[in-house]
C-alpha cells in the first residue's frame, strides 16, 4: 500500500499513513454520505450558491440565510470549507489582496451544486413526513380507538 503522502507504506503498526487527512481514507467519505450533511455546511453550500464568496462573506450571507440561527466562527468555518473541498463540493474560485490580507474566494462545483439539491430533498422529505405525522396526531386520522385490535399484530385477527 502507498500513502498519497509519498511514504512507501504506512509504519509498522498503523492502519494509516502519517500525515494524511481523514478525509482520504476509504471508509470516511461513504460514512458521512450516508449521515447527510452538517447544518452548518448545508449552510455554506446555500451561501455559495449565488456567487463566490470569501471567508466573511460566506459567515455574512450564512447569519442571513439562517435568520442568525447558524453562528459560524472562523475556526468552525475553515473546517467546514477544507471538508467541502476535499469532497470536491466547493473549490477555490481566487485570492485577493485586501488591505495588506489575502481573501480566498470559495464557489459551488456541479458537484456541490448535486450534493446541495440531494440534501434539500432529503430534509424537505422529512419535513413533509413529519407535518403528515403532525396533522395525523391533531385530526386524529389514523389513530385506533383505545382498545382496538389491529389485524395481524399479536392478539389481532388475521
């Protein structure tokens, strides 16, 4: 096995090279598809959506898309940014110099832009699964008088 850090294989011990983000370990990636996304990158894919944005623009565009209920903080939002671009969901657009500091734009990929789409039809799914149960439990469709037998079920006729 080869580490994409150059090493011949990793040490003796290890299951992984030294040296190498997570991200770039088989199982990783296929974990976290299967989770979803974080809110906070939900947020940022949103935020990107529109136009390439640097590090504050996108906490900005964030506290606004969110009505302040997502509070992103440098730190929190670089990793996020670095996890998107190691899934190749968003990729560094170009850097300008803005009063003597360098600003990195970020934009969405197709990818991104897949992943995004993905993303928001899964939580609309939920919440329309979540309103049924809702409106089922307040109008009382669905629901069995107390007592009653459902078929099929221990005690039921089949």
């Amino acid at each position: 096995m080869e580490c994409r850090s150059g090493a011949a294989r990793p040490a003796a011990g290890r299951r992984y090279c030294p040296r190498v983000p997570i991200s770039w370990l088989p199982r990783y990636g296929a974990a976290m598809a299967s989770r979803g996304m974080t809110q906070t990158a939900f947020f940022v894919l949103v935020a990107l959506t529109d136009e390439p944005r640097h590090g504050y623009g996108i906490v900005q565009e964030v506290d606004a898309l969110s009505d302040g209920r997502v509070q992103l903080r440098i730190g929190t939002l670089y990793g996020v940014l670095d996890r998107l671009a190691a899934d190749e969901l968003i990729e560094l657009d170009r850097e300008e110099a803005h009063q003597g500091r360098l600003r990195r734009y970020y934009r969405l990929t197709d990818a991104g832009e897949a992943a995004l789409a993905d993303e928001a039809e899964r939580m609309a799914e939920g919440a329309r699964t979540a309103a049924r149960r809702v409106e089922g439990r307040r109008g009382g469709a669905g629901k069995q008088p107390p007592g009653a037998v459902r078929p099929g079920l221990a005690g039921g006729g089949a």
